[in-house]
C-alpha cells in the first residue's frame, strides 16, 4: 500500500480534523505483514488524502492492477482499506461496498 503524504495529502491546512499521524500508525498496524510506503505527492490532490492498494504478486501475474482510493479522511474508510488488504486485497478479495465512494480512475484524474 502507498499512502500519499505531501503537498495535500496529510496536510492539516487543507484537512485540520484529521489526525494524520494517527490514521498513518492505523493503517500500518491494521495490514500486518503487508508494506506501508508514504509517497510524495501523487498529483492528485483534489482527491486527498490519497491511497494505493497494491495486489499481491500473484493477483498482479493474474491481471490485478493498483487501486486508488481517494478521500480517505475517516476512521471507517481506513479501516475498510486495512480490511479488504488482510483479506487479499485487489485481484483476491471484493473490494468492501464503504470503499466504492472513495474509487478513482488515476488515467481519467491525468487527463483532466
């Protein structure tokens, strides 16, 4: 998982009511064995706070393509993300219905 973490994304000028550090230490400690990179900015700051879930390596080899999940903000959406992740993630397991809000294309946020 890539969490976004520049410019917008865990900016508390532009998201005052959200604990970054926090919801950073959640979403590692929720995902296990799984890899938490922060990133500078993914040039998508209109949908900040942004996260990448990755597929596994298998999942990828089966066709499985990185999630990008935008206004990640609350506890219920990070706590999604920590879920569908142990469960498999992207490509494994159903993406949970809480997180189809928060689901953008990447290509079409370039193009416009």
């Amino acid at each position: 998982m890539t969490v976004c973490r520049d410019c917008c994304c865990g900016s508390t000028d532009k998201h005052p009511d959200v604990d970054h550090d926090a919801q950073l230490a959640t979403l590692r400690a929720g995902v296990g064995r799984h890899r938490v990179r922060v990133s500078e900015c993914l040039s998508v700051c209109e949908r900040s706070n942004v996260v990448v879930v990755q597929p596994s390596p298998v999942a990828r080899r089966g066709g499985a393509r990185p999630v990008y999940l935008g206004d990640v903000l609350d506890r219920e959406a990070v706590d999604a993300v920590t879920e569908w992740l142990t469960a498999g993630g992207p490509g494994v397991a159903a993406m949970p219905d809480r997180l189809h809000a928060h689901l953008f294309d990447r290509t079409a946020a370039e193009v416009a």
